[in-house]
C-alpha cells in the first residue's frame, strides 16, 4: 500500500509540474486571441462611424498647400521605412509625383498589409523637417489599386532647381563617383553615410538602415565600396540640409 | 522510516517543482544576492554592452579604447559592443529582450528606464553590495585598475542612480540643457543679453526677432526662415519650467501631478510664441543647431552634449559650409523664473548591470561597468562633448584640469563652447535636479514634453488655444502614456502585475492540496490499523 501510495504522489507529481508549463504556454496564446479580438472590434466600430468622404488632392494641389495644412492625398506604396510603436513610415508615389508619410498611425498587423504598389488614402498635416516634406499625424487606409513606379533617372538635375521638384520620389543616379563612404556609429549596423561625385561636384546619399536592413545586397555592396568606385545607384529622393538620397538599389560599374 | 523518508522528499520536490526563478532568489532588491566568488579568473566570459552616443564617432572609438584596454586586463572577458544614437531604443530594445531572456550584461541607460525594467523581478542587479565587496567592489583588493571608491564618485550623481534606496545605476557622464544664444543678433535687435537669462526675455526677443522687411524677409537675419527659439527637449523644457516655480509634477512615490494650474499657463504661453512662430521645437522644425548656424534661430537650447554643434566654428555640423553665418555664439544656462534660485536638470547616461544565470558573468559584468569610471575613459569622454566626469578622482585630476584651462586653443579638442559648457555644469551642479524615479516615470516625461509638441502643432494648425483645449491636451496625453495605470505609492521596485492566476499554477496547487489530503487520509488509516 505505502509503495503504492508513493508511486501515485511521483506519478501526481510529474502530471501536474508538468501540466503548469503546458499551460502557461496556453494563456499566453490566449492573451493573443483576446488582443485580435479587440482589435477586430475596434474595427467593426469605425466601420460604423464612418466618416464623410474627404476631397482628394491633385499631387499639385498637395504641393500648393501650407505647411501645417490638413491634406488628403491617394498615392500608392513604393517603400516601407519602419515600423515603431504603432507607428509607419512609408514612401509614397503615383503618376504625378511623390510623399513621405512619416509615422502615420499604423498596427503592426496593418503595416504586413503594406506592398510594394499597394494604394492608400493618407490624411494628415502637411510639414517640414530640415527641408524634406513630409505628411505627418497622419492616418491611412488600404484602397482598389496597384501601381509600382520606375526609377526616373535624375542625373542631369543634380544642383538644379529642378531636383527638388521630384522629392521623394523613386530616382536614378548614373556614373557617380564614390568619394567617401562613412558609417553612423562609425561600424556596420546603422546607417552609412555615402558621398558621390558628378563632374567634380559632391553630393550626399545615404543607406537608411531601418529603410534596407543590413543583411540586404545594397547594405553589404556599399558597405564594400571603395573611393573611385563609379557606381549607378537608385533610391528615394529624401531630404535632409539638402538632396540626401535613401539609397535601395547600387550596380558597381565594371 | 525509509518509505516516510521518500514520502516526505516527494512532498518537498513537489512543493519546489513551481519554482523556476533564476538562482532561486527572492525579486526584492533587499534580498538580491550576487556571489562574487564564483567569478573564475580563469573561466571566459562573453559580456554584451549596449551603449549609446550622441551621434558622436569619437565617443564610439573611446568605447571601444574602453573595451581594448579592459580585454587587455582581463583576458578571460570578452565584450561585444552595440552602438546606439537613442536612449528610447535601447530601452525598446531591453523591453523586449526581458520576455526572451536575452538582455545585454551591462547597459547605458536612465533610472526612468531602470524602474520599469526591474517590475519584471530581478532583472536589473542591486550593485550596493557589489560596490562594497572587499575584492570586487570600488576600490576592492582584487581589481586589477584603479577604479574609484564610493566617496569618489560625486555624491549627488551618485544618489541619481538609487530606486527605493537600493543602488541599480552608476552614473557615467553628466550634462545639463544649455542656451546657446546668437549674442550678434539679440545686440541687434537692440537688447543686451543679462547677467541671468529669464523666460520673459528669450519671449520678448523672440518676438522682436519676428519683424519683416519689405521684401518679406526677416529685418534680423534678411532671410525667409527665423525660429527665433527652438527647444530641443520639450520634456525637459516643461519639466524645468515646472520645477523652477517649485510647481507640481510628480511625488516620490509615483502620484502624477503634472496636469495642475501651472501647466495650464505654460501652456497658454507656449501658445501665444507658437501662434507668432517665434517658437518652435526639434521634433517639429529639426535641429536647433542647424537654425542656429544657420542665423535663422537665435536662442537653442540643447544639451551640453550637443555642444560641439553649437556654433559657427563647431566641430560637428550638418549644413553646408556656405549656409553657416558668421556671429557670436554665447553659452548660458537655460532660463529661469526667479534667477535668485536658478534650476536646471541633470542629465547624462548611467550604467546598469543586468541579471544572469551565472553569477560569474555578472561580476565579469561589473568589472566592467566600474572600468568606466577610470580616469582614462571618464577624462576621454567627457571631453567628446559638453559633459563632465562623474568621479572626483577625475575632475581633480591634472589631466582635466589641463584640459578645461585650454578653452578655445583650437575647434577641436578644446573647442570653447563645449568647454563652457562642461564648466556650466560644474558651476551649476548644486542647482540641478532630478524628477523621481518609478515605474512609469518615463511615460510621465514623453506626455510631459508631448503637451508642449501639441499646444504648438495645435496652434500652427489654426486650431485656439484656450483652457477647455488644454483640458483635452491633458486627457490626450493622459491617455497616450497611459499615465492613468501608473500606481502611486507603488515605487520601485514594483512588483508586476501579472493578472490572474494561470492555469498551471492553479493546477499545482490543487496537486498540493491533493496530496495532502491523501497523505492525511493514509495517516489517519495506518494509525487506525496500528490500534
């Protein structure tokens, strides 16, 4: 009887330890379900308050506005910058011309919805930072449509006035001259700062590394260029003190 | 006797098999215990540090001089360094390493951050019997460098890195907000700049700085841009305000005060220099440094670790040389209510360690984090930007006070405004202050900061500014930082609040109970069969 009892208390024992790690595994797993589930209510709220339908701005329209102005605008999603506390960052683009919407309020389920082409309404606060343009406080939703834009090449308005013109827009650069290469933290891991040249003039490009990652090709190819190198480069027409092209794509002339 | 013997170990393993805390020590700081004999000599370790700069490179090559010259030392550590430029990423980062388990071994960060770190239990290591250990601590018989004694690391700074009187920081480099003023144009505009700055005077020139020329320019600078007065930490610039008319913002134990009376008028005055836009802020218009050499701002405030921006002959900058104009830079502390009791924040990272399994690697850790405070890397970093050393030991050393006499022998190593501005601090350090420190206190700075970024983007909206608005800017924030779910009275060390019971537990100790009934059951029946 006493070793049977025994046995039963090793035997209960192993059940019910064992039971408490399956389980907590089981709530956690819970907890995500309850959190979809109100996120799903919450959308079935706004639903119902739908607001009116807001006019859409003409990309001209949109340039025309004040800083600081309410604008509404449809473009489609060209690049995806980051994702932080619910908050996205996106390149924008359509036939006229380009946005940057900077943390417009996003859910990280949201955000995977977000391709290469996919269109979307932006309403939110026309704004200058350090002379990029950019929509900020802003909110979206996904529309019908799809459209990817191809790179335009821009080398010939290098120190013009017309550069400005196509501001975050997708953009070539043909036959520059790699004159310096320098990352943030002074290692891989964050962004690399990349000055090219053009008939002897230096201009400021940079890999944006929440834009690219590090484990991407244009990362690790420019992270290897050297001063000389002559390279064609593509990427989104950023702006910070200047012309400061957040490079996507690098070729390194043979 | 041997069958009760395996009856009553099984009870103690089932009682036990719910434990799995690490070392299985209690989560209070109190009890937290680190056994610094298990560090081996002879034994590799592999630390991580995550450590932030000021987007400064020659603060990462003086880490990495840190990490070289403590290898040297001590052959058997070995540290892997990851830079960061944000104090909100590392601590995103941490956050999100505490649920797998993965933190960094030694950290750069605030005592806000250090609150909310330590309510997931003993993740952060109490370092006050660290410091005092005979052989490891400050100053211990076992070190194999120089490293400071308690009553050598400034007191007050020190103090800065205490939660609920247990030590969880170390101070490393101390700074405080500075103004840096373009006396050229204030003189210009026909004011003189006083003995003490005051808010009322950076107001008044502010607007004075707004008039135009006929051509649409500004009369001041003959350009189409001038934010007169641009705050780069509206977190710090409400909290100051707050603090300088000894005005409510948050108690000791956590109650949230912020959103009283005087908020309301710092608000309203914010309003009325946003709606002339004399005043701007960082993250709305970017870096006050760039308007400021740029002669289209004339009031900056900013760290004194962001001193070496500051300026037309700064050693950093972000705009090109043909944009730079020529003007007279002046460093002053930030400005003040009542300029008889002048008070500003400190600031400036600290160092903490992070709980391991192993408590060898935790000293391993410490080692470390107290080789940061050798004169070699404290003088070195210290002279990267406007901070100072945190140790006594190298402020009276030779060596940093050769460098502070050489204020602006060149634009470099001893550029003069970043050189003002460590001596600002030094001259000052008695009337800094710092908020205290509990689990949501850094919630309760961002919606202290975040006020002021609404009024402002509020007011260039079109929106009016009045006090039924500024109610809701208090709910906005509120409910943004979720201030609402901070617990006053429930100071650090906050033990978590991990909801219901789960499921496992509840069934471990319906097993417990279980067993003892039926232990009690067969107690009861062996004893009748006995009689």
């Amino acid at each position: 009887m006493k070793k049977f009892l025994s046995l039963i208390l090793a035997l209960l024992m192993c059940v019910f330890a064992f039971v408490a790690c399956v389980a907590d595994v089981d709530v956690d797993e819970n907890a995500s379900d309850a959190n979809l589930e109100a996120d799903e209510v919450e959308e079935g709220e706004a639903d119902v308050e739908a607001e009116p339908e807001e006019k859409v701005m003409t990309h001209a329209e949109y340039v025309a506005a004040a800083l600081d102005d309410d604008v509404v605008v449809d473009a489609y999603v060209q690049g995806k910058q980051s994702w932080w506390d619910n908050k996205a960052t996106v390149y924008l683009q359509d036939e006229e011309g380009a946005y940057f919407a900077y943390e417009m309020a996003c859910s990280e389920e949201d955000y995977a919805l977000l391709e290469k082409g996919t269109h979307i309404k932006v309403k939110g606060y026309k704004a200058e930072w350090s002379g990029e343009v950019e929509i900020v406080d802003a909110t979206f939703e996904i529309i019908e449509g799809n459209f990817v834009a191809e790179a335009v090449d821009a080398t010939a308005w290098l120190g013009t006035d017309e550069l400005i013109k196509h501001q975050n827009e997708l953009v070539s650069f043909k036959g520059m001259t790699v004159e310096n290469i320098s990352f943030k933290n002074d290692q891989p891991g964050d962004d690399i700062y990349v000055t090219l040249s053009k008939d002897g003039v230096n201009y400021e490009f940079c890999v944006e590394f929440y834009l690219t990652g590090t484990e991407t090709e244009v990362y690790q190819t420019v992270s290897a260029l050297e001063q000389g190198d002559v390279v064609d480069v593509e990427g989104f027409l950023y702006w910070y003190e200047g012309p400061n092209t957040h490079i996507t794509s690098i070729a390194v002339a043979e | 006797m041997m069958k009760k013997l395996f009856v009553l170990l099984l009870l103690s393993l089932l009682v036990f098999s719910g434990c799995h805390g690490k070392k299985g020590v209690p989560d209070d700081g109190e009890t937290f215990h680190v056994d610094t004999g298990s560090f081996n000599e002879e034994k590799n370790y592999e630390i991580t540090f995550w450590a932030k700069n000021d987007t400064n490179v020659a603060q990462t090559a003086i880490y990495e001089k840190a990490i070289a010259d403590f290898e040297e030392l001590y052959p058997n550590i070995t540290v892997k360094y990851k830079p960061y430029t944000d104090y909100r990423r590392i601590y995103n980062d941490v956050i999100t390493n505490i649920a797998t388990d993965t933190t960094p071994n030694v950290c750069i960060t605030y005592p806000d951050h250090i609150a909310t770190y330590i309510t997931g239990g003993d993740t952060v290591v109490p370092l006050d019997a660290l410091m005092a250990d005979e052989n490891y601590g400050l100053g211990g018989k076992k070190l194999r460098f120089v490293s400071p004694q308690k009553h050598e690391i400034v007191e007050k700074f020190l103090q800065e890195g205490k939660i609920s009187g247990t030590q969880y920081a170390l101070p490393f480099m101390r700074s405080t907000e500075a103004c840096y003023i373009n006396k050229t144009f204030v003189e210009k505009l026909g004011f003189e700049i006083p003995e003490n700055l005051t808010w009322d005077f950076v107001w008044d020139v502010s607007e004075a700085a707004m008039q135009k020329d006929d051509n649409g320019n500004f009369a001041v600078n003959g350009q189409k841009v001038m934010i007169p007065f641009i705050y780069k930490s509206t977190d710090n610039m409400m909290i100051q305000m707050l603090y300088q008319q000894s005005a409510p913002y948050a108690s000791e134990n956590g109650e949230v005060l912020v959103f009283n009376d005087y908020t309301k008028q710092i608000l309203m005055d914010v309003a009325t220099h946003a709606h002339s836009r004399a005043f701007s802020t960082f993250k709305i218009s970017s870096y006050p440094a760039n308007f400021l050499n740029a002669g289209q701002c004339i009031f900056a405030v900013d760290s004194t670790a962001g001193a070496t921006w500051m300026g037309k002959d700064a050693p950093n900058c972000d705009i090109s040389e043909d944009n730079i104009v020529d003007f007279e830079t002046v460093i002053m502390p930030v400005p003040q209510y009542d300029t008889e009791n002048p008070k500003m924040i400190s600031q400036g990272p600290s160092v903490c360690v992070f709980n391991k399994e192993d408590d060898g690697e935790v000293v391993a850790a410490w080692l470390f984090t107290q080789f940061l405070l050798t004169n070699d890397v404290q003088i070195a970093y210290s002279q990267t930007e406007g901070y100072v050393p945190v140790t006594h030991m190298a402020q009276n050393s030779s060596e940093y006070s050769d460098y502070i006499s050489r204020e602006g022998e060149d634009n470099d190593l001893y550029y003069d405004i970043k050189i003002k501005a460590a001596k600002l601090l030094s001259e000052n350090t008695d009337n800094t202050f710092t908020t205290p420190v509990f689990n949501g206190s850094a919630d309760l700075r961002s919606a202290a900061g975040e006020m002021i970024e609404i009024v402002t983007k509020s007011v260039r909206r079109g929106q009016t500014v009045n006090e039924k608005f500024i109610e809701g800017v208090f709910d906005e924030a509120s409910s943004l930082y979720r201030l609402e779910s901070i617990e006053p009275g429930l100071s650090s060390p906050k033990k978590a609040d991990f909801g219901p019971l789960p499921t496992g537990a509840k069934a471990l100790i319906i097993s417990l109970v279980s067993v003892w009934i039926i232990l009690i059951v067969y107690a009861v029946a062996s004893s009748k069969k006995r009689r």
